[in-house]
C-alpha cells in the first residue's frame, strides 16, 4: 500500500506542478482557467485517496465544495467566453 500511495503522490505531484506551470505562463486567459480547474480536480483526488488511505470520511464535504467550485467556475468561465466572443 505504502508503494502505491507514493506513485500516487508522485503523480499528483506532476500535476500540481504542471497546472501551476500553465497558470503562469499560460498565454491567454482561458489557459489559466483550464489549469485552474485541472488544480482543483487534483486537489480532490488527492482528497479521495487521502480519504480512502486514513479510512476516513471527515472530509467529504470539503471534497464536494471543491468539486462544485470547479464546475461552477467552468461553467461561468465558458458562459462568460461565449459572451466574450459575440461582441
């Protein structure tokens, strides 16, 4: 169990830092937006495997407002876009 915790964190790891790295350097602002949102889908993966390694559900709500967070944000980002672009 302990190998397979670290390839994951290893893995999630990867992610943070890829997502921080389109964030910075992203040229344009829907960049940032998607690195944004693959963020947060990490952070509640590693969450979910937090969760399922301590056996504990403590944080489940946190894990649910992130997840609304995200899809909250894609979804005003795209409407936002679509307004963006008939002007």
């Amino acid at each position: 169990m302990t190998v397979v915790l670290l390839a994951a964190g290893a893995m999630f790891s990867f992610a943070v830092f890829a997502a921080l790295v389109r964030i910075v350097r992203g040229p344009s602002i829907l960049d940032r937006v998607i690195a944004a949102d693959v963020l947060t889908a990490t952070l509640v993966c590693w969450l979910g495997v937090w969760m399922v390694a301590n056996r504990d559900t403590s944080l489940m709500p946190v894990l649910i407002a992130l997840a609304l967070f995200a899809v909250v944000g894609s979804v005003s980002t795209a409407r936002f876009m679509v307004g963006k672009e008939e002007d």
